[in-house]
C-alpha cells in the first residue's frame, strides 16, 4: 500500500526586517536581551501584505515544486491564527488566487501546534481515499495582534508562511508517523481574546475597554479592545520544553525507531533556549535541530512549514533521512511527525 507523503514544499516571507535594534525604539529592551534570552535577531514584519497573501505564495510554490497543476489540488488547508477575516477562510482566498477550482477548502486553528494538526488532518483525508492531493499552507501575520507596549512578548514573534502538498505514494517525504496531543486545562498560558459578545441584550464588557493608543483615531463604534497576544511566558517556556521531549519519545516508540535513527528535528521555532533544553532532556545532540528563529522568530502556524522549506532547499537531505516534525502552542496544543526522505 502507498503511503501519505510531502511531494512539495513553499513559503514566502514579507520583505520588511525588523531588527532588535529597532525593537529597542519602540520598548524597553535591548539585542543583548532578547539575542541571549531567546536567539532571536530579526524577524519580518507585514508592511500591508496579509495572512491571505503570504499564504496564496507559499502555497503556489509548494504546488510548483509537487509537480502538480493547480485544479490536481482536492483540498486545501490553511492553518492560521491571523486570518484576514472571520468569513470567508484563508482557505477560500487561496484557492480562488490559484486557481484551484476542483478544491475545497478550510481553516483549521491549533495555534503554533496548526501545520501538525494541518498535516495530520490532510494525512487522514488521504488515507481514507476520499482526496489524492492535500495543500496545507500555515500562514500568520501576528504583527496585527501583538501588544507593541509589551516587551515580554512582541519581541518573540514575527510574519511568514509556509507550506506542503501532500499526496499518497512512496516518494518524498513519507509520514511514518503522526500524533496530536491537547490539554485544555491550560489554555490560560497563551491566550489572544475575540471580539466581545455585544448584542441587544449584552453590552460591551469592561475588561474589553480600548487602551489610550487605540482610542486615539479610532471610530466610536470600534472602541473595544482589540485582540492581543498574552502569555505566562515562564509556564510556556516549561510546558514547551516537557512537550517537545515527550513527543519526541513517543513518536519514536510509535515507529519503533530510535533516536540514532532520525537525521533531523524540526520543532517549532519559539525560542532558542526551549529547544537546547529540549534537546538535553532527549539526549539529542542540538546540531540535529533545524533552527532559523534567529532570522524569523516566532511565526506560530507557519514555522514548521518555514523550516521545513528551507531545509529542503539546502540540498542536503538524503534518501533514507529521517525527520520529526514536532510543534506545540496555543490550547495547549502539540503534535509531532516521524518522516523518512525517500
Ligand atoms: O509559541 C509559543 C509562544 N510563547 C513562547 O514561546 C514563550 C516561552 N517563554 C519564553 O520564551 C520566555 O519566558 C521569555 C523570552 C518570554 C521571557 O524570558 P525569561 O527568561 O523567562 O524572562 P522573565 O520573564 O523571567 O523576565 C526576566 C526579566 C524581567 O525583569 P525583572 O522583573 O527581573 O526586572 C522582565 O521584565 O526580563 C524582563 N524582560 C525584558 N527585558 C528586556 C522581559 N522581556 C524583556 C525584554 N527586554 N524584551
């Protein structure tokens, strides 16, 4: 029986880059900080290009690079918690910009944790035989719902999206194993709040009440908080630490291999001391782990997908490389991948 596999990869980054010394113009902060606490140097920020945009180019190339024509595309996954707009999904605007016409398509959200869950959702269409080739495309501009007076937390994150096609046969990068994992119990670590409930019968709540900056310009009728990034960063620092190395152990165990046996790791890219300790606690050399979040930060949905991109794009995965994809976020979600080059 064939397998699922990634047969295409894209992404497309914004063109702005925003240095940490730029950072320390708008905050209170510095490079020394945020280069020693996170690795992070730059990262690129929308100068007016949205989530929509930076995900109909990352997923143009992925299709490009699968060999495929857009209407080969059965389904098409975006994966984003920055959509342009409530309705229609990111989805649907990529699939009408490419030319996709034989498509359907959806958003599904799992926070940073979204191309794991994106991919593992695709594997399954695949392999139930209802589609042949799955677009998953994680795209964010988080710029528009960072806190910019927060030094805590706008430092970390950036703009970009990446993107796979996925398709059953033997060839590319075959999934040998998946996992997804949720604790709701925590989803107070790392939130971002919708718009609030305002009806005839429920006036605006005040914990929704603008911040001066926002007030100054806005329309009367929009003056409510508008949605921004909070987190207990020190909680998510450990969750992400513990979740790495479980899924790390258990994807393994899942496929029956060991760590000798895997080439790469790509986690999500939130922060460069997250994966060293990570990487102790698996006894994983670091060299093993892909790491670009010194050029991108954060970018949520779409780092995986980045990364992933880029490594392809380096030339040097080998036929037999094995790789675990492994993201958390956001829920708290995570969710790993066992892939092997071929
Ligand atoms: O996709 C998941 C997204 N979220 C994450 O990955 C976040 C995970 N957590 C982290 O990466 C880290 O907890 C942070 C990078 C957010 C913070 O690093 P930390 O080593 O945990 O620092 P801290 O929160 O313990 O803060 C230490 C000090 C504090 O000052 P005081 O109270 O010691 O005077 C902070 O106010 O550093 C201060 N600080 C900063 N200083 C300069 C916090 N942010 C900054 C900053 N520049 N940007």
């Amino acid at each position: 029986m064939s397998h699922v596999a990634i047969i295409g990869t894209g992404r497309y980054l914004p063109e702005h880059i925003m240095t940490n010394d730029d950072l320390s113009e708008l905050v209170d902060t510095s490079d020394e900080w945020i280069r020693t606490r996170t690795g992070i140097r730059e990262r690129r920020v929308s100068t007016g290009i949205s989530t929509s945009d930076l995900a109909y180019e990352a997923g143009k190339r992925a299709v490009v690079e699968a060999g495929l024509k857009p209407e080969d595309i059965d389904l098409i996954i975006c994966t984003t918690i920055t959509p342009d707009y409530f309705m229609p999904s990111c989805a649907c605007i990529v699939q009408e910009r490419i030319g996709a016409v034989n498509s359907a398509a959806f958003d599904l959200t799992a926070a940073c944790t979204g191309m794991i869950y994106g991919m593992v959702t695709a594997e399954q269409f695949i392999k139930s035989g209802m589609y042949e080739n799955v677009l998953v495309i994680g795209s964010e501009t988080l710029s528009r719902i960072l806190d910019w007076e927060d030094r805590s937390s706008c430092v970390l994150f950036g703009d970009g999206a990446g993107a796979v096609v996925m398709s059953k046969t033997d060839k590319g990068g075959v999934l040998l194993a998946s996992r997804l994992e949720a604790d709701g119990s925590k989803s107070n670590l790392l939130t971002c709040s919708a718009i609030p409930l305002q009806n005839p019968y429920v006036k605006s709540p005040s914990h929704f009440q603008p911040t001066e900056i926002e007030m100054q310009g806005m329309p009367k009728k929009d003056l409510y908080r508008l949605p921004k990034i909070e987190m207990i960063g020190q909680e998510v620092f450990k969750y992400a630490v513990r979740t790495i190395t479980d899924n790390i152990n258990n994807i393994l165990k899942k496929a029956g291999l060991s760590i000798d046996d895997i080439a790469y790791i790509i986690p999500h890219q939130a922060n460069q001391r997250i994966i060293e300790q990570a990487s102790k606690f698996c006894k994983v050399p670091l060299e093993r782990f892909y790491m670009n979040l010194d050029r991108y930060g954060n970018t949520s949905a779409a780092s995986i997908g980045i990364a992933l991109d880029e490594l392809v794009a380096t030339g040097e995965l080998k036929q037999g490389d094995r790789l675990i994809l492994v993201g958390f976020g956001g829920g708290m979600t995570s969710g790993s991948i066992l892939l092997e080059w071929r």
